[in-house]
C-alpha cells in the first residue's frame, strides 16, 4: 500500500523568505501524481500544485514550486517570497493512475506553516 | 459557478441519534467521495462512488453508509454516531469519463462534526 510521510508538523518563516516543506512517499506504481493542497484557517482545501511522475520537469505555480526526486521518492514544496496568506495546514497527497485505481487521494499528516511579519 | 456544497457546515449531536450530511455537486462529475480529517491523521477516505448506484468501502468506512440515487448527490449517512466520529468531513468530486480521471479533485468546504 501507499503512504505518504510529511516529517515536519510545524515550520515558521519570515515573511518575503523562502521556505522548503518536505514530503516523502512509498509506492511500487511508476504512474502516478502528486500534489500539495493548502488548507487556511477557514478549513477549506485548496489545490496548490500537482506533478505527474512520468514528467521530469518540476512543476510550478507562481511563487510555489516543486522538487519532485521520482528515484528518492521525494516530493518537497517551496514558497518563494512568503506572504501572510501562506500561513495554512500544508498536505501533501499521492494518487495512483494505475489502471485499476480509484481516485483516491492518500494523504500525508500535513505541515502548520506560520508566516511572521 | 463549479462547486461542491456540504450541508451542514457545523452539527453537534448526541450519541445514537442517526444523522445525514449532504453532498451536491454542479460540475456533472461521475466520481465522489468522503473523507474524514482528523489531528495526526491527515485525510482518509471514507467510501467513493464512481456513478449512480456504483458505491464502495474507502479506508475508514465502519460506521458509515452512503447512497447515489442522483449523480449529484453523494449524502453520508451516520446511522448510530458515536464520539469516535467526531470529526471534520470533506466531500469532493472529480471527472471520470470514459476510463478518462481527471486528476483534480473539487473539494466541498468541510463539515464539522461533534458527536457527544
């Protein structure tokens, strides 16, 4: 079975800073995606960025990005220029594309960013 | 405007008294599905539907019923709540046409159950 392990419960950075979140993943699929949602205050889940495994290239959003290590099964989330409104609940979330799947998404535990003025 | 609604977004109960919390989509998605958020945890899947009347058991679905009579609605059913079912829950839904999944999935806003 799936898992996906985020190591970091908590992070805190200065607001305009760069801050790196971290997640890993087990899987024996080699298709598959990833993503990271971002869940404010208000407990509403919101899609941040996705990568699909058979891409190289690391996927970005504006001032999120991606560093996606198939091999290291590793799948970390920068925020570049940090604003208050980043502060949230980060999860990182794997999906199989194996034929057969379902939809389901596999969670990780998630990560409290704090963003300090 | 495309959107997942959840009613209610905040319900205490007591224990035993069953309870529904609904789940309706406008995007004509084929697939849906619960899950359940709890601190420690992240989100487990409850039960999915993959269309109408197609339903099956997630990671987490012991105490749990669901129905899809219309491929809009995706209610959960709590038959006899329980403390351990205190929690915060998420429907969402996604396209799955033709062998074809979208890969995003539409998630509600939440609902907050406290079961005493």
């Amino acid at each position: 079975a799936q898992t996906v392990t985020q190591s970091q419960p908590e992070m805190s950075v200065q607001e305009a800073e760069t801050v790196t979140l971290s997640c890993t993943y087990d899987t024996s699929e080699s298709d598959y995606y990833l993503f990271w949602y971002k869940q404010p205050p208000s407990r509403q889940m919101i899609l941040v960025i996705r990568q699909e495994a058979y891409k190289q290239q690391n996927a970005t959003e504006n001032r999120f990005s991606v560093n996606f290590q198939k091999a290291a099964k590793s799948f970390s989330l920068k925020i570049s220029d940090s604003q208050l409104g980043d502060a949230a609940m980060y999860f990182c979330a794997y999906r199989s594309d194996y034929g057969g799947a379902t939809n389901k998404l596999i969670f990780g535990t998630g990560t409290l960013l704090a963003v300090q003025p | 405007e495309a959107q997942v609604t959840q009613n209610p977004r905040y319900l205490i109960t007591v224990t035993g008294k069953k309870l529904t919390v609904t789940c309706s989509q406008n995007m004509n998605h084929e697939y849906m599905s619960w899950y359940r958020q709890d601190p420690g945890l992240g989100l487990r899947q409850i039960y999915y539907s993959m269309n109408v009347e197609v339903t099956d058991k997630g990671d987490v679905p012991e105490g749990y019923k669901v129905s899809r009579k219309e491929k809009r609605n995706f209610p959960l059913i709590l038959e006899s709540p329980s403390p351990n079912q205190t929690s915060l829950y998420f429907c969402a839904s996604s396209s799955w046409s033709g062998g074809v999944r979208e890969e995003t999935q539409y998630f509600g806003p939440g609902t907050r159950l406290l079961v005493l």
